[in-house]
C-alpha cells in the first residue's frame, strides 16, 4: 500500500531536498565554482538549514558522513547513479541496495529512471524491486523521471514532462522530481498527471537568483509541492542567502521579490 | 491447474473489463479529450457502473486509489507496460510482482506479451514466472495478446489474430484480450484457436459509437466473451451512456440499435 | 543417474508420441486442413488409440484438457516453444518448469533445442537446469534435437543428424526427437550415436501415407525405437487409418505395405 | 584453500587424463575412423588400461556408462560444451552442475576456458562459481585453458600458451590442460607460470606416433606432469599399443623410442 | 557503515600495496625481465619487506601460497580481473567472491573498475554487491577506480583522475588506486574529491628510480596516503634496494634524494 504522506522529509507539506549526487554523475568539476564544496562535509552543513528538509546523497557520502548529521538531516539515501563518462544509451546503475539505505537511516530512497531510453526496460524491472522493497521498510520513494535517450527529442517539452510525472505515478513512487515545462500550465498539467504524487521541480544547473525563484514559485503555484535543488545552492558563494530566499517562497508561500528583499534584509 | 472460470471477474460469464493503463502506456495525452479523466478516481468512479464487472490498472494507481474502491470495483493488477517513448523493438517489463498485486488484493492479474517481438523469448519466460505464481494465489491470468515487432507486417491480420488467441491457450492465460481481426468469421475461428480461454476484444481508441458496438455485437455473436475498453468509454463526454449501451450489448445479447435505443431514452 | 527406460511412455520398448504443439509453433493454421483439431479435445480423443503411447502438448492445452485424460494418455509436458512470427536466430524460451509439469502429473518432459544457433549457449544453460531438475523427479528427459541458425547450411545432412542425436547423449536426455537422414544406414549411424538414448524419427509436415510409413519403417530397421508424429495423423480426415497402421508396423513389426492392407481391411 | 595433489586422477604424481567429449564438440565425426568408438562403452573400456588415470567425458556419457566402470575409472566430470556448429565468439556454456558431477561420483570437474574470446568475462564468472563449488566438495579442478576468439591470432605462440597455463594458477585450478608451444623451452616457460598447477599437454589431433610421444616427453622434460588424450588413442586401431608406449614414457620415464620398442615387443 | 581506517593493511597511516595481478592482467610477460618472478613466491618475499603494508594478489595464487605468509603478510584478496587477450570495450569479471577471500584469511578486497565503460552499468551493480558484502565481513575495500573505454580519450587527465578519485568515495570505497594527474596540484584535488577515502597512487610500468619516487613523493605531499606497486619493484634486480627507498619517502617522509642515498648506503 502507498505508505501516508512523506513527512519525513518534509515541513507542513512542503519538501526542499538538497541534493548533492554530482559528484558521481558530472564528477569534482561541479565544485570547483566553490572548491570547498569538494568536501561533503560542506554540504551536509548547508543542509542543516532550516529551509532544507532533506538531503539526497549516494551511498559512500552517506555512510562517511551522515552519522554526524543524523539529528539534524534527513536522508534520501539516492540507490543508483552513473558517470557522464560512459557513451550510449542512458541508463543507471543501482549502486545501493534498499536494505543497505534502511541500515543507514535514510528517511528515504530516491531512484533515477530514463525512460525513453533503450535501457527503460531494465531500469523498470529494477525499480519494480526497489519500490516493493521500500514499501516493506516504509521507505517513501524519491523517482527522478527523466525521459531521457533516442526515443526522446525535446526533454522539456509539455507532454514530455507531464508524461515523466505519471509515470512516477504509475509505477509507484512517492514523490517525483521533474524538469520544469517552462510554463505554469503546463506545470499544472503535469501534477494533476502526477494524482496523489507529490511534484518537486529540478533545480538544474546555477541560474539567476531571481529567475529560479520564479521557477520554483511557478511549480508551487501549479500545484508543485517543493523543488530538489543542488547546484543553485552550493555553488554560490552565499548559499544561505539563496536557502533565506527559498524558505520564505516553499514554506511562507511569498513571491520572489518579496524573498529576495527578506533574504537581503 | 486451470482454476474455474475467472467468476470474480465476470458476470453471467461475461467480462466488461474497464482498462486504464493509458497513462504509461500512452502518456497524459490520452487524458486531455477529458482532462478529468486524468484524475484515477475519475476513472475509478466509472468502474462503479453495473456494467463493469472489472478495471484494470498500474501497481502506483492501483496502491493509491484502490483502498477506496475494494468493495465496489474488482481490480484486475496490470503487471507490466513500456512508456510509447522507447524506440526500437517492443517489450513490456514487468513492474509488479505477483505476490504485491495479492497483497493489493487484485481479483486477477494482466500481463501483455507481444508474440513476434525480437524480446519474444524474454518474455515468454517472464510470462511463465507470472502465470505459475498466479496459479499459487489462484488468480486469474488475463493475457493482452498483441503480435507486434519486426516479425508482424500486419496485426490484424486473420491469422495473425487467431494465432494471438492461440497463445493465450498454449501459454497458460485464462482470458486473452485480442484485437478484432475484421469479420465475425475470423474472430470465431480466433476464439475457437483459444479453446476455454476467454476471448476478449480489445476496444482501441475511441470511434464511432455503433460501429464500436458493432464490433462488441460480432465479437459476443462469434463466441467471445466480452471486451476490454478504455478510450472508448473515459474519453466520451458521458461514458455512462456508453457503458449503459455496453451493458446492455453484453449483458442482454442487445442489438447495438436497441442498445443505443435504450441507452438514450 | 539416467533412470530406467522411459517405459511411462513407451508399449513394449517402443514410443509412438503423437505431439500437438504446433498451436504454438505455427499458429492455428495447421489445424485448418482438419478445422476441428484446433479444438485440443480432438486431438486427446485421437491420442487414446492403442497405438499413441504418450502425448505431447504444453502448458496451457495440459492443464485445460489433460485432468480428463489422465487415466488414458501419458503426458509428455513440453516445456518450451516459439512462435514463427519471430525473425532472427532460432531459441525456444521456456515456459513450463519442470516443477509444474510434475504438479500437473506429467509422464515426462520435453525440451527443444537448436544445436548450431546463436543462442545455443543460453539453451544449453536451460537445459542443464531442466535436465538435472527432471533427474530429481524421476522424470524421463525427451529432446527434439534440431540443428537450427545461421550455422547450419542443411539440417538433414547425414553428419548434422548424426550429430543431433550424438547431443542429445552428451547433454544427458534420454529420448531425443530428430529429422531422418534420408538413408536407412545414415539413420543407423545416427541411432548408434545415440547411444543408449532412444530415437525417435520426427514425423514433420504431412506426406504420403506410404512414403511416411516407410521412413518410420526406416528408422524402426536402422536401430530407433519410435517416433513422434503430428500432423501425419491429426490433418488426416481419418487419423484412426493412420494409428492402424502405424501400430502395425510399430509394435508388430509389419512393412508399410502390409500394415496398410492391415489397416484397410 | 587449494587442496593436496589431484592423487585421485594421478599415479605417481603423473596424470594421464583420457578424454572423450568429441561428441559434443565436434559431432560423431570424430569417431569414423575406428567406428566402434561411437559407443562410448569402446572408450571406457580402453581407460581401463593401466596407463589412464582417469577419463573425461560429458555428463550424459557419464550417468549412462560410468556406473558400470566406476570400480576401475577415475572420473573427470567435463562441466561444459560447445557444439562446432555454432558461428561467433567461442564459449562453452555449462551443462553440468558440480553437485551433479558429485552425485555422479566424480573425482574431478573439467571446465573449458577460452580467454581472449569475446565471452570471456561470462566465462571467467562462471567457472569462479564453478571453482568455489568444487572446493567445497573438495573436488580438484581441471581447467582447459584455450585463448581462442577475436583476440587471439595465434594460439599456439609461445607468449599465449604461457599466458593460458598461468590463467589457470591465476583464477583457481588444480591441474590444466594447454597446447603444447612447439619447443621445450616454450613449455619450460608455461609450466613455470603455471606454479604449483599441474601441465597436461593437450593431445589434438591425431598424429605421427613418434611425433605424439616426442611431445609428450618434451612436456614431461619442462616440468609438466602428464597429458590428455583422446583421438591420438581411441582413433588408432590399437589404442592398447599407443597407450602402452605413454605408460614408459609417461610413468617410467621411457624415451619415445624405448617405449615404442617396449610397445612393439 | 564505513568501518575505520583500514589499519590492516596499513603502518601509520600510510600503505604501500605491493601488487602481483600481472600474471592475469598482462600475462607472464611481465615476469620475464626477472624470470624468477614467475614463482609467486618470489613476490611474496619481497612482500615480506618491512616496507609493504599488504600484498594484493588473486584467487588462486592466494589460495596457493598465501597459507605460507600469512603470519608475515597482510593479503588484500583481488576479487576481478581480465586478460589483455580480449578485445573490445574494458570490462573485469569477478573470479572470486567476497565470501572466498575471507575464507582464505584476506585482510582486504580489492575491485578493479572501469568509469567511462560501455560496461560501467555492470560493473556498478557487480561493485554494489562486492561493497555490500565485504562491509558484511568489516573487510576494507580497495578500489583500483581507472576510466577506460569509449567514453574516456585521456585518462590520465586532471579532471578524469579526479573524477575517478571521487567515484570511489560516492560508491562506498575505503581506499582508492588511481594513476598521478601529473602535477601535485591535480593530486591535491584528486585527494580532496576522494574525501575520507585513502589514496594510492598507481605504480605503473617500471620507470626511472628517482622518477617512480618522486611520483609518491608528490601524491604524499598532495595529501595521498601510499602507493601501490608492482613492477617498479619486482621488475628490478634488486627489489630491496627499491624498497628501502619507499620506506623512507612513505614512512619517513624523506625526499627521494634522501631516499636513495639511504637505500644506496
């Protein structure tokens, strides 16, 4: 059965995941913006902001240094992962096993699916067991879904996405993490497609401060519970000014402007 | 052995199987003639109507919206299914066990096999794993039959259609849903090719209300037992006059006119 | 250990397999010469003659039709088969275990194997298994043994059937099914090849009564003990002729000429 | 852990290995020269001969013949096969569990290695569980160390064949069989990379008789401690002769020549 | 958890792992500049030297020799490994299991990965497995973590060691071997990707004394904890005199200079 709500990793309803996989999936060149990000033990101390409900890491991150954090962090324990090295089709491997997560503490599993990709079919039958196995620990279920590989030409087209978000529902996640469309309808769309799933948007690589705020803005307004976010928080030199600015428009519900002037303040 | 007939499934031997697997199979788009429809429990509620004696679903949209639906709705668990973005040759990987569609309390299980695919072997073999644990639960095998892949030019050919049906019996299913082959002669021949195993003709996207009815009508006429239907019904403006005119096609042996009678006044 | 002879299957040392599993391999359009074998029933009454000494059908047309046989057929339960709408190397997937044909009260098992196809090396993986699961149910071993794909030029050729049989040796069956050679003396190399695993001549697409009469007679003179016969008898308008004569010539050791004078009489 | 000395298919610490699995990896053809060896009976009866120590054959060979010899034959249960009908990358899939070898009564498991083929890696994981099996059974293990494939252009090279012995010390056998390198400083060379495994120089072909003990001898001069042999035995009219020749030079350190005369008298 | 510093295979701190997987990897070519290397017991002497913390060699020279040196030697147990017979993109299969080595007493596992590998996905799941198990056992896991393959054009690039360094950390690796960037600033930001996992440098093919050393003289100083040797040491004719030198530079932190003027006395 669908396991309740996954407060676990959230505020009144509301999810910010701060995610630091890049180093298995783009390598060390992600942090050499700020070089001291390098050492996780940065990150998981940004993630002991209040804005942040969760922090999505891979298994040897985990297992170093979440023990120190256990208190103050929750974990999405991220099962598989893949270099940007490899040509080809995309496809990702697991890395972790649900028991090994469970073992950790992780509050959570998160779960990259491509589908699209000639490698679907794989990933499919591996997330089957990785789901019916967090459901026997109680462990929600984080799916990236991102179509991805020959099948797919346009990855933020409107239909791409909303497609992405239903198949989170349609195979069993609890949360799903989805590009952004690129407009609030569409957005709309793609969590009404998403049912009882809970939409976070994907922060992507660093942008504007302001034109991020607006996309995760955007997503909330479209029925968007929260965004996972990576990148636009650890690779700037402030990232609580950014994390300010983000609790104020996830969990007070202001608008960019309004965040920005507070987080200034 | 071959359990007694699929009764949790049936009514007076008949099955009106409401299928609504579209959301991974095809995307949302197949949602947006209706855009309600999007929403499971839109769908969930047209299973309620007397004519359905079943509805088929996903492993997510199953664990969701089911709970709410056990007493009135019979759940036929869809094991596997591919997004439409893949390319190359088809195949449909499973992405629930049997045992978690039990403990779903599904009253049957789904799969889809495409004969003639380059992953036909693959397939068969997980088809054996799933039709043998069934049989350990006692739940009824429902078989999509669908020729497809390099090896099918043509898939709704007669014989092409009969041969689907044929599987159905040599691999163990206890209900096959198959497309219409074209003639009333040709289905006969095709539920004969399937000996005890129920045909059902598969309802496709949606079209002209008689000739859909037609095609029910010819396949009841040529030993069939019922039909599978999705589009057909939750992409109508009132699907509840359409599954009126179903009930009574099916249920009373109506002509489509009399049923179209009946169902308009 | 190889168990004793197959006698479950056999009348006096010799086997006379009627086999029915072509509803699979080409689909129901072997049965419309004859439009009522495509009804399994047909073909298990046919199987009662005194000369049928086992039949050999699959899953789903044993567990459908052989509860009503069981006092008169002994079962051979095939435990893999292919469709021909599949292009590319031959492979027969399984979809049977050797545990369910037991449960189903099965005489013995048969496999299909294509010695010389790309994916010999995952058949023979799967028969191992087969083989070594049957040993523990006591459970005779029957191979159609045909050399198949792109590596074999002509699979009647003397030294490739010779072969066949050789396999079904090493890999441990104890009956195996192959092509006749042609001539009685290469048959005779073939069934010393064999060993001590009885040969049976494949009864392949149907012929002239006489000429198919003679090549059983053939293989019976070069040393085989039986053979495996389908639609040699079940396309014939009176199967019964048939099973007449080969049953003289069986089991009485009769030439074909005076097994059909038998026979007509 | 390693186990003592293979003494149960050794006398002297020298080994003789007879080997008969022609019949899967090259057909019957193989026994036309001397027809009688078609039946495997003929070469279980020359294994009786003193000189062999023990006899490798294939796993339907070894249930139906070896219980009848197992008081005066040490057994070498040979793992895997390969048809030469097959085109493509060499590999050698199993058709024989070691639990099965050891219920046969087997005092040793033979398993085919073709390093540098295309399979390699499904090779090597393979024969890891098939090594680790039969230590727990004690069994030793004997590998057939062949580079073969895409990569291979000479598989006799001096540098290849060393390479095959010390593969064997590398991944865990016991004793290996390699092809002889043409000069005794070659197979000086190989054996030494072999560590403490055994070297048994691979009979072929059949060939010269000098020619064949020649080899024989250079291989026990560089340290190797025996051979196997099938066709340079059971394809001569008078296997008893050549095999009372490799008795002087295999186990009394006879020259070719003394032991042809010894042979002769 | 991870478990704490792998002080098994260490003195101080720091490793020097003397390496002997060449007879697997490149073939007793690699032992012919000092032929006696060939005997595995030749390098288990030479790991007996004050200087070697552990000793990494595979299967079956564990299995053969380790039970001679287990007293003196600490054994990290390689659990993969391939020819350099074979074409095509790198992959190493697994020859033993986790379970294998710690039977044989190994004090260490160690993986060879290949990043960038169309079979990186594999290798991935097969390292998960490997990972999972050995923490199982408290056993510490060296990762030799080299890009290779289609995907990678320059490995020993600043970014791909870096990136192969942090790879180790993100799967869960306890130590690392990667090959030196280059420049001790490229090392310094390998070693800081790799966290708290230790770092060998790679000793690759036999250089010039005064080169080799003042390659782990700059991994020390860029914060790696050792290196891992092979034929930098047993390729030489006085084995010794080279680790004398390492000792001072590893654990006396001496420059090469000093080093070799101390070997040299």
């Amino acid at each position: 059965m669908r396991p309740n709500a996954p407060t676990a990793i959230q505020r009144d309803g509301r999810t910010l995941l701060l995610a630091m996989d890049h180093g298995l999936e783009h390598g060390p060149t992600d942090f050499e913006p700020v070089p001291d990000t390098v050492d996780p033990e940065t990150v998981f101390d940004v993630a002991t902001h209040d804005a942040v409900t969760a922090l999505a890491v891979g298994k040897g991150v985990a297992e170093t240094y979440y023990p120190s954090y256990e208190d103050d962090v929750a974990l999405v324990a991220k099962l598989n992962g893949a270099t940007n090295l490899r040509l080809g089709e995309p496809v990702s491997p697991k890395n972790m096993t649900v028991d090994y997560a469970a073992e950790l503490g992780a509050d959570a599993v998160g779960y990259t699916l491509y589908p699209g990709s000639n490698h679907e079919p794989e990933m499919f039958e591996e997330f089957r067991a990785v789901q019916e196995r967090a459901r026997e620990y109680d462990l929600p279920v984080v799916l990236w879904s991102y179509p991805r590989g020959q099948g797919v030409k346009n990855d933020t087209k409107a239909d791409v996405i909303a497609y992405a978000a239903r198949i989170a529902l349609e195979l069993g996640a609890d949360v799903t993490k989805i590009k952004h469309p690129g407009s609030r309808e569409a957005m709309a769309w793609a969590t009404r497609a998403a049912g009882e799933v809970d939409v976070l948007v994907s922060g992507g690589s660093k942008t504007d401060e302001r034109a991020f705020l607006e996309t995760v803005r955007s997503t909330l307004d479209a029925g968007g519970t929260g965004l996972a976010v990576g990148r636009n928080v650890w690779q700037r030199e402030d990232p609580e000014r950014m994390l300010d600015a983000l609790e104020r428009v996830v969990f007070e519900d202001d608008t960019p402007d309004a965040a920005l002037r507070g987080a200034v303040a």
